[in-house]
C-alpha cells in the first residue's frame, strides 16, 4: 500500500505540474498572472488527481494485465513423418 501511496503522490506532482503548466501557458500566456495562476491549477489538479489515481489505478491495471497477457500456444498440426515422444519410447 505504501508503494501505491508513494507512486500516487510521485505521478501526481509530476503529471499535474507539465499538463498544468502548459495548459496555462497556452491559455493565458507568461504574463504577470501566469504563476499565481498555475500554482492554483496545480494544486487543484493535484487534489483531484491522488484519489483518482489511488481508486481507478488498481482497475486499470488490472485491464492492462488482462489485456496483455500471454496466451499459451495452441499445439500446432504435427510435421509428417514426426513421431510422438511416447511412440519412439514404446
């Protein structure tokens, strides 16, 4: 849980601070505001963004694992002239 925790709170401060800034920047510009402006966004942004990491990341996870994970092989046809393992032993 701590893992999750630390992995919430490290995504979050990363993830919220460039969408901010450069959402910012672009909408208003670098002016005298910019910073005040992007300070309040971010910490915003940060509020909302923990929970959702903490309570949707588990469920998003757990669709990437299932949607990536490795199938096994399907027993392809036998080449002519092969024999079984148990044949040859027979």
């Amino acid at each position: 849980m701590k893992r999750r925790i630390a992995f919430a709170v490290l995504m979050g401060v990363i993830t919220t601070g460039i969408i901010s800034f450069t959402l910012i920047g672009i909408n208003l510009g670098f002016t005298e505001k910019f910073l005040a402006t992007w300070l309040r966004s971010w910490l915003t942004a940060y509020a909302v963004v923990i929970p959702a990491i903490l309570l949707i990341g588990p469920r998003v996870q757990a669709l990437v694992d299932h949607l990536l994970a490795e199938k096994p092989a399907a027993p392809g046809p036998v080449p002519a002239g092969a024999e079984d393992e148990t044949q040859r032993r027979g």
